[in-house]
C-alpha cells in the first residue's frame, strides 16, 4: 500500500510464481501486507512459500544517469560530460510515482543539438493528454517554457525520435493521482548541426563576391559611354561627308 493524500491506498495485488515490477513509495512510507496459507499448498506440482525481496531508500527516484539538481525530480545532461547515455521515467520497469513532475534538461555544446530516440513510451492518458481527459503527459520544448511547436504525448507509441532546434531540449513528464503505466525509457545523443544549409550560404556568397569582383566598375561604364559616343559621331561624319 503506498500512502495517497494522507491515506493508504493498494497500489498492486500480486501472487502466482513471477517476479513483480519494481514498486516505489510517493513518499518515505510503504506499507506491504502478506496474506499466506500454512502449510503451502500444491498446485500444479509447485509450492508456494511466500517472498524474498530486496530494498533499498533513495532519492534519485530510481534515475540512475544525469545530474539530479537538489533532492527535486530534475536531472541535467551536459555534452561536455557524456555525448550519449539512457534516461527513463522513475522506477522504470516499474510504475511511475503519482504526482510528479520530473524534468531532464539537454544541454548541447556550440555546434550540437540534442536527439532523443524512445525505445519505450506507455504513459497513462488518452486524447489530447490534457486535464480534461484526466491524463498525465510527456512535454517537450525547446525552451524552459512551454513550446507550441509541440503537443503534448500519452498512451502507448511506437518507437520515435525527437531533434531540438538548438542547444537546449527539455523533456517534463507530468503525473496526476489517478492512474500510472510503466512510463518510458529513451536514448539521447548530442550530434553535430548538419552544414548543408551553411555550405550552401558559402557557395551563395563565393558566387556573390565572385559576380561583384567581375562585374564592370563606374569607370568602365564611362569608358564604354565614350566610346560608343566617339562610334556615333564617326558614323555621323561619314554621312555628312
């Protein structure tokens, strides 16, 4: 049982012969009750004596990659400390936490920007991912603010791939108290900012400067006038003669 606004609430029944997700408390408390029958009883060849689990306390809410900023949900990835890694939800493979905010912040160097691949995307909500349909969401931005650039995602998706503008990405995964899935799990790298767009101005420009250095001066264009002004007057003569 995991405490929800004051009070316990069952976060998950388990039994059968299988290993459980991972569980982790909203807070410093969890509660768990054992209901067993003694003697174990046989079915299907197999008896059931009860668990062994391990635990432990922490407080980077089971992210392991990043830079947790104080004891908050917020984790920084810089590219001058690793230029790839993985980062999840908390508690991946198990349930996120209720009521959460955790925000991972992508800081790429002068020339990168920043490429998040998910590998895995189950995060509880339907529709528009808004507070309307009751959903928790994943927002991303190129900014500390919100993007319009981007809406915001929920429910299961395939694998997909995110690119930041510039040197800076945010990714925000918002938990309400209603429902929780398993969250995601993704891949980051810092890449290089593709130059054809810059080759393509240099070649504009060497193609410029190119036309400029060729094209005729002002005295060239009085040279031409002259002589063409010295053409028709020999002409005149020739008739009048």
């Amino acid at each position: 049982m995991i405490e929800v606004r004051g009070r316990y609430e069952t976060r998950e029944l388990v039994c059968g012969a299988f290993l459980p997700k991972p569980l982790m408390s909203n807070g410093p408390q969890i509660h768990m009750q054992y209901f067993g029958k003694y003697p174990p009883e046989m079915t299907n060849n197999v008896q059931y004596y009860g668990f062994r689990a391990e635990y432990r306390f922490l407080t980077n809410f089971g992210i392991m990659s990043g830079v947790q900023q104080g004891e908050e949900c917020t984790f920084v990835y810089n590219s001058s400390e690793r230029i790839s890694g993985l980062f999840h939800s908390p508690n991946f493979p198990g349930f996120y936490l209720e009521n959460v905010v955790c925000n991972y912040y992508f800081y790429a160097g002068r020339d990168e920007r920043v490429v998040v691949h998910f590998t895995y995307f189950d995060v509880e909500g339907i529709g528009a991912c808004d507070h309307q349909t009751a959903s928790d969401y994943v927002e991303f931005s190129n900014f500390m603010s919100t993007d319009r650039k981007y809406s915001k995602y929920c429910g299961k998706l395939q694998d997909f791939e995110m690119r930041s503008d510039g040197h800076f990405f945010r990714v925000t995964l918002h938990s309400n108290d209603r429902f929780v899935a398993i969250g995601f799990r993704a891949l980051y790298t810092f890449e290089p900012i593709p130059t054809n767009n810059s080759n393509a101005d240099l070649r504009g420009n060497a193609s410029m400067q190119s036309y400029v250095s060729h094209a005729p001066s002002q005295q060239d264009f009085y040279n031409i006038i002259a002589l063409i002004l010295v053409a028709i007057s020999f002409i005149k003569y020739n008739i009048y003669k």
